[in-house]
C-alpha cells in the first residue's frame, strides 16, 4: 500500500488528514458549485451582484421551467439521445466483430489493421473535417442526426475495436478451440461464446460511449445547422450567445445538460473507471 | 459427443450429399474468410469516413476551393501563404502553450491520487467527486469558466479587493489563452488523477515491503520503487493529456473564438475558422492547417503506435 495508510499514522495527522480532504474537496469543485448556485438565483441576485451569499430566492425549478419554456433545450436533449444511443449500438455492436475477428484470428493482414484502427482513433478531428462534410452532404444527409451518427460509429469503431481486441485476447483460447474440435461454427462461437464473456467490456464500453458521443461539440457544429437536430452541446453554446448576462437560466440549462452523462457515471462507475484505465496497471 | 447422437440413423434425405460437398467447402475456408466477414463493416466505415478524409484533406491542402465553385489546383501556394501568416503563427504559439502547460495535468493527478489513495469512510465518494469534471461536457465548462471570469461574475468582487476592479482575463489578449487553459486542464487534471488511483490499487505489495525493509522511505521509497510500477499509468497520462491539449477546439470555441483579436487561436479552431466560418470558406487554406496539425500529431501517433508494437510483439 501506498502512500501508507493513514490509520498507521499519528493522531495529528490522522486527523488532519480528515479535515484537508472535504476541505480540498470543496476547492476542486468551487466551479461546480458556483453553478449549481448560480442556478438557483433569481435575476434580482444576479443583477446585484449576489454571486456567492445565501440565494434570496430558491429558484431552481422555475428556472428549469423557464429554460424549456423559452428555449428549445427540450428538442436538444431529445436530438442529443438519438445521436447518442444509435452511436452506443451500433459502434459496440461493430467493434464486437472487428475485435473478435483481430483477436481470435491469424492471418497477415491482422496486426496491420489494428494498427490502423488505432492510428485513426488519434487524429485530430480537423483533418477529417472538410471530407467528412462534403460526404454528408453528399449523400444528403447533412443536417440530420443519421449523418452525424453514421461519422460517430465510424470514429467510434477505431477505439472500441482496440478495446475489445484487448479484452477478448485476454479470454482463454483454449474455449474457442474446444468449440471448433465439437464442431460449432465461427459465428456460433461468436454468438455463443464470444458475446456472453465480453458482457462487462460491452458494459464499459457503452458508457463511455456514451458519455463521449453526449459531450461532443465539434462534429454537432460541423455536420448539424438547424435547431431540428441539434444536440444539447450546440445548443447551450447557441444560447450562450444569447443570455450574456442571464446566467441563471444559462446555469440551469448547463446543469440540465450534464445530468445525462452524470447519471450514468454513478450508475455504472465501475466500469466507466475500468474502460477509461485501460492499460493503466499493465504494460 | 455428436457423432453418438442417432443422427447417423435416421433416414437421410436425397439432398444430404449436396449440402454436404457445400458445407466442406465453407469448412475449409471458414477459418480464412470468417475474419473477414466480421471485419467488413467497421472497416469499410473507417475507411469511408477515416482513413480516406486524411488523404482527401490532403489533396484539398493543394487546391483553391470555397467548397462550391470549381476548385483550382495551387500546389503548394497554400503553404507558402501559411509561412507568412501571422495568425498562424499565433496559433502554433498558442498549441505549445497548451501542450507545455497541460502537462502539469500529469504530475497534479499523481499528486491527487497519492493524497487520495486512503481508505477511511466515504472515500469512495470523495473520489468519484473528484472525477466529476471530467464527465461534464467541455461546453459546460467552458460556460462555468467564462461566468467564472466575468468581471462582473464570481470573482469580481475578489479583483475589486487586490485592485483589480473590471478586469476580465478573457479580452486581455495577452492572458486570455492562459485563461482558457486553466479552464481545460481542469477535466484533464481528473483522468490523470483516475489513472494513477487504478494504478496505486495495483501495486505490487510485495516490491513495496521488502523496500520499506531495506529502509527507503518518502521520497526514494517513490522514486525508486512506486514510480517505476506507476509506468503504465504515466505512459497513458502522457498520452491522452497530449491528444487532450491538441483538442481544444471546444473550450476556446466556447470561451473566446479565437479572440480578442486572435490572440487565443490554436490550431484546432484557425482551421475551423478559415474554413467553415463566416471569415469565409478557404478549404484548400483550412486543410493545409489541418495538415500541419496532423503532422506535428502523427509523429506522436508514430511514438505511441511503435510502443505498442514492441509490447504486441513480446505478447506473441
């Protein structure tokens, strides 16, 4: 154990120890907080410059009220679900059979493509930019959610095939060849054998997934225009230009937007951790 | 077993030698064609949609093209315009200060992580508390940030007290990137932090008592036996704070766009701006930054890719 437990420490320190974590805890998440705050303030606090006194009003309800009355984070929220629940099937389901296919197989070509998979998976964005466009447009799908999908799947694919490559090379081999010898077919190990035991990096890769597909903001402002497909991302950043000063209802729309992948981080930690350090504690 | 079944027994269809001669066909290339037929559709949409844009993007580097009009083939001219433009240089300027500055996320999360790596009640919590900027969308923290910032907002009353009154760092066109970087190494600050905490849970116990023993302690105990077990997990900090800190289109995107008059520009969002915005749509201008910015990220994908090879290589 490392650094030594605080238990075989001095009392002094011990206890010091107790009072410095919530204390640093509440400087980390000062800006959280100020939010939070900030979204339950009346437009009187703000004006007055009230920032960090108690809230003379609790106004964190009529705020959310008003957010979806006067704007249309509701249509947003909704776009930001079709976007990203599609890009979670699809991208997993795919990287199910590219991993499969590059962990469970030899053949010359293998290591090349994961290779490829994984050199794609840290491109900068830009360089696909102005292509990936042009081909949505192409095929008249710019401005919608499927053509936003279809670019997150393909992306997508490059890191969850080297998820799940790692993660099936890690299952024993000897499973598959026992099903070959009884005579099941590669599909049936793959349906049967395969799917089942990648359960837990199915459930990882999903939520991270998740969260990175609900955070994106680059391609929704490259690929989406109208307010009809947008996601929530480009959507606050629209109202951002707007409400300079309403902070409130800016503050209450932000909080709406992160609740989604927040959720889902508590839900599933476990496995939003293990997706996200992979690779951290071996070689 | 199969070929105990009563199977063998039954009567056989007339049909069963066809099928038979067909089914010894795929048996004996099963094995040979399976891999492909699982690989055919994440390949062919990262191909389409990944790896053939990079080599369309740097063709379109060559050309003069407002993405509508026929587009005029210029050679390099792109290129040699970037040599003499200022903004660019900004931006590459601005892409190091983020670079150097992000790395600071690497040692800060080690830091928080040892500080954290105890086990007393409602620790569990605590950490998963300080991960918490790292779920939120870069948009939202941008917005928090820019509130944050305002005069007129949080810490107003702060600056009024050192004198400071009305200062804004985000139109001060000599510290708003730092500004913006204080922004985004927040998040990145809690990947490093995870990383490490997963690292720190798997040490190896052993290494770390016969060292005690033999007397290290503090600071050699770290350095000579924690942070060479801590090497996976540095390695992957390293990483994705570098990706990170070359991926910041959405902060600055959010928090100034480029300005005031520039002076916050990477990379990342010039292109975006040349390209897309209403200064106008350069393709053939916006791409060649966009090949720049690839070049200077594929050596480090090479890096990363070598790495990997090497350990593929030992693994079989």
């Amino acid at each position: 154990m490392f650094p030594i437990p605080i238990q075989k420490r001095p009392l002094i320190n011990r206890i010091s120890y107790k009072i410095l974590v919530p204390v640093s805890l509440f400087v980390w998440l000062i800006p959280l907080i100020g939010i939070m705050l900030t979204s339950i303030r009346g437009l009187g606090d703000i004006t007055a410059g009230n920032y960090w006194g108690i809230p003379s009003e609790f106004l964190l309800f009529s705020n959310i009220k008003d957010v979806f009355q006067n704007t249309p984070m509701l249509s947003y929220i909704i776009n930001s679900f079709k976007i990203t629940i599609p890009t979670v099937i699809g991208a997993v389901a795919i990287s199910c059979m590219t991993g499969f296919a590059l962990a469970s197989y030899k053949f010359k070509a293998n290591l090349f493509i994961f290779f490829t998979f994984i050199a794609g998976n840290f491109v900068p964005f830009q360089i696909l930019m102005i292509p990936v466009r042009d081909l949505t447009f192409q095929m008249g799908l710019y401005d919608t959610v499927t053509g936003l999908v279809l670019f997150h799947v393909a992306f997508q694919t490059g890191f969850c095939t080297l998820f799940m490559r790692n993660f099936i090379k890690a299952l024993p081999n000897e499973l598959f060849e026992a099903a070959r010898i009884d005579g099941t077919s590669e599909f049936n190990i793959f349906l049967k054998i395969v799917v089942p035991l990648t359960r837990p990096a199915i459930a990882a890769l999903s939520v991270l997934i998740f969260t990175f597909i609900w955070n994106d903001f680059f391609w929704a402002t490259v690929l989406i225009q109208g307010q009809h497909a947008m996601p929530i991302t480009a959507g606050l950043k629209s109202l951002n230009g707007q409400w300079v000063t309403v902070y409130h209802l800016l503050s209450a729309g932000s909080i709406i937007a992160a609740v989604p992948p927040v959720i889902m981080f508590f839900l599933m930690q476990k496995h939003f951790i293990a997706g996200l350090t992979l690779g951290a504690s071996k070689g | 077993m199969g070929w105990f079944s009563t199977t063998p027994f039954l009567n056989v269809p007339d049909s069963t030698q066809i099928t038979y001669r067909k089914s010894s066909w795929w048996k004996l290339n099963q094995q040979r064609l399976t891999p492909w037929i699982f690989l055919f559709p994440g390949l062919l949409l990262f191909l389409v949609y990944v790896i053939w844009p990079i080599f369309n993007s740097l063709y379109i580097s060559l050309l003069q093209w407002d993405g509508l009009s026929p587009a005029i083939y210029v050679g390099l001219s792109n290129y040699i315009e970037l040599l003499d433009d200022e903004y660019f240089y900004i931006s590459l300027m601005n892409n190091l200060k983020w670079l150097i500055l992000f790395m600071l996320a690497v040692p800060i999360g080690l830091g928080l992580a040892i500080f954290l790596n105890q086990t007393i009640f409602g620790i569990r919590l605590i950490k998963s508390l300080f991960f918490f900027p790292f779920v939120i969308s870069q948009v939202v923290i941008g917005i928090i940030f820019s509130w944050f910032y305002n005069p007129r907002g949080v810490i107003g009353p702060f600056l009024d007290k050192l004198g400071l009154s009305n200062y804004a760092i985000l139109a001060d066109e000599n510290f708003a990137t730092y500004g913006i970087i204080f922004a985004g190494i927040y998040p990145q600050i809690a990947y490093c932090m995870i990383l490490y905490l997963t690292g720190l849970n798997n040490l190896n116990t052993d290494q770390i008592e016969a060292g005690r023993m033999d007397g290290a302690k503090g600071l050699s105990l770290f350095k000579n036996i924690i942070l060479p077990q801590l090497k996976p997990a540095t390695f992957l900090a390293i990483v994705v704070t570098v990706i990170g800190s070359l991926r910041s289109f959405d902060m600055v995107a959010i928090m100034t766009q480029g300005g005031p008059y520039g002076s916050t520009n990477v990379l990342a969002y010039y292109m975006f701006e040349t390209a897309l915005s209403e200064y106008g749509y350069r393709m053939g201008y916006g791409s060649a930054i966009a090949a720049v910015l690839f070049t200077i990220m594929m050596f480090y994908i090479l890096f990363f890719i070598y790495r990997m090879y090497q350990s593929e290589k030992k693994g079989l």
